[in-house]
C-alpha cells in the first residue's frame, strides 16, 4: 500500500499523526468546500511546524467524478451528512482499489426509527441518520471484513470530544494521556447499546 486518501477529515489531527507513523505513505487530506469547509487548517499548520512530508490537501465531492483512485480511501463521521448514503458508499468503493475505511455514529433500528432523536441530530449536527449498526454496514459496502465498535463510553469517547476543540499546543501537552485513551479505545467488539459506545466502523475489500 502506498496511498491514503481522507474522505472529509475535518480537522485532520488523526490523519497526520497517520501520516507520521508510516512515513512511507502518502496521505491526501480532502474535505468538502462550502462557508464553513475545508476546515483542515489545523492540519496544515501541523504539517507545516512539523516537517510531515507525505501530506497533501485538497477540496473534493465524492459524487463527483474522480481523476485518480487510492489504496486506501477513508472517511470518519462522514456518511450521517449525507442523505443518499448507498450512493456515497459506492463512490467510496470506487475510489479505492484496495479498502475502504468507514467510522459513523453507532445506532441501532429502533434508534433510528424515532422521529424525535432524528430531529435532534439533524437541528444539532444536520445528520440524516442517528447512526448505524453492524447490518448497515454491511449492506452499505461490499466485501466487510471488520466491523468494531469506537468511542466507548468508557475510554475512547472522552478522547473523542477533547480532540474536537483542543489545540495544537494542548493536544502535544497531553500526549501520553490522550495516546493512553486511545489505546483503551481498540477492542474487537460490537456495541449492542447506545450508552456502550458512540461509534462503529468497518473495513471493506471492495
């Protein structure tokens, strides 16, 4: 493997400190454009202070056609935005000529079958979807070979929402703490309930 494209990363702390453990890969951060996005400055500005060669930027719509496809093709917290979300997993699966990487809130059916916690997530994060769980995913994206649960209530979660709003200066100050909870956060099972865990995440060899 030798290229990694990030589908939306936001922020794109968790790619670049990717990018600086396997020096050997090249990374190309994306996000979508529109008044509040591409919002990978903070990214950049690591990439830059840090000396990260083997990152590059870009703005991308992935219902767009694509020019070039990648290894691995990645996206975190991504698809909830996106109301036609079969479509966006086969433009993922397009893009990627070896695997494709997919993290999304964790909720079950019934979850997402009240009307009133699809309102609230739409008011407060305009998702179009509480969550999903493991037979989403899988119905999602061809050829599943992991699915596991993220952000544990007890572990992960907390890594999660500091890492939301904490600065460059903050996160390197924290360092061991935060790759502590990380660590925590890696477990080969799936979440039943809602108060588990706030995520899932699948691996696909389309």
């Amino acid at each position: 493997m030798e290229t990694v494209l990030a589908v939306g990363c936001g922020r794109g702390v968790a790619e670049t400190a990717l990018a600086i453990d396997f020096p050997h890969l090249h990374f190309h951060l994306t996000d979508v454009a529109s008044d509040r996005t591409p919002n990978y400055q903070m990214a950049q500005r690591m990439v830059t202070e840090w000396e990260v060669p083997n990152v590059t930027f870009g703005v991308m719509d992935i219902f767009a056609p694509a020019d070039r496809r990648y290894d691995l093709v990645t996206t975190i917290e991504v698809l909830e935005h996106l109301e036609d979300d079969d479509t966006a997993a086969k433009a993922l699966e397009g893009l990627a000529n070896r695997a494709v990487f997919t993290l999304v809130p964790f909720a079950d059916a019934a979850a997402n079958a009240d009307e009133n916690r699809l309102r609230r997530v739409w008011e407060n994060n305009e998702h179009f979807r509480v969550g999903y769980d493991e037979a989403r995913l899988r119905e999602l994206f061809h050829g599943v070979a992991t699915v596991r649960g993220t952000y544990w209530a007890d572990a992960g979660l907390g890594l999660r929402l500091y890492l939301q709003d904490a600065s460059v200066e903050e996160i390197r100050e924290r360092a061991a703490e935060l790759v502590r909870q990380a660590r925590e956060d890696v477990r080969s099972t799936i979440p039943t309930k809602v108060s588990q865990a706030a995520g899932i995440w699948s691996l696909s060899y389309p």
